[in-house]
C-alpha cells in the first residue's frame, strides 16, 4: 500500500531537499574555484553518498520522485568532490 505524504510534508521535503543540493553545489563550486580542500573529509563525504543511496532507495520505495532525483544529484555531487 502506497502512503502518500500530505501537502506539507511534500512542502518540507522539497525545501529541505532544495537547500541540501544548493548547499553542496556552492561546495562544489568554491571546492573548484580555490582548490581549497580544507573542511572536505573524505570518509565524511563517502559515508553521506552512501546515505544518499539508501535515502533514494527509501524514497523511490515509497514513490517519492522529487526526493529521489535530489538524492541522486546530491550522489554525484559528493563523488566529484571525492574526485577533487
């Protein structure tokens, strides 16, 4: 049985979400402007992509699309900052 989350639930989530992938993209870009690696821990940075894999499997479980794509973009993100 699917059990879909109210409007304010889905309202959070995407908000929630949205200031999660920002938040890693502006990383991602000063990571490539200054090549300063300084704050970025790598078994940090493993452990959240892994958690990125369960989240999107939970989400696309309970066919929670919007969380599933930022839990997929938020994936390679953490690995091109791994990469740097």
């Amino acid at each position: 049985m699917i059990n879909h989350p109210s409007l304010l639930v889905n309202i959070l989530i995407v908000l929630g979400e949205s200031f999660w992938a920002f938040s890693a993209a502006a990383q991602l870009i000063k990571l490539r402007r200054t090549r300063d690696i300084k704050g970025l821990s790598p078994p940090s940075q493993t452990l959240n992509a892994a958690g990125n894999v369960a989240w999107t499997t939970y989400f696309a479980v309970n066919h929670l699309w919007f969380p599933v794509v930022t839990n997929v973009i938020m994936f390679f993100l953490g690995t091109a900052a791994l990469g740097y």
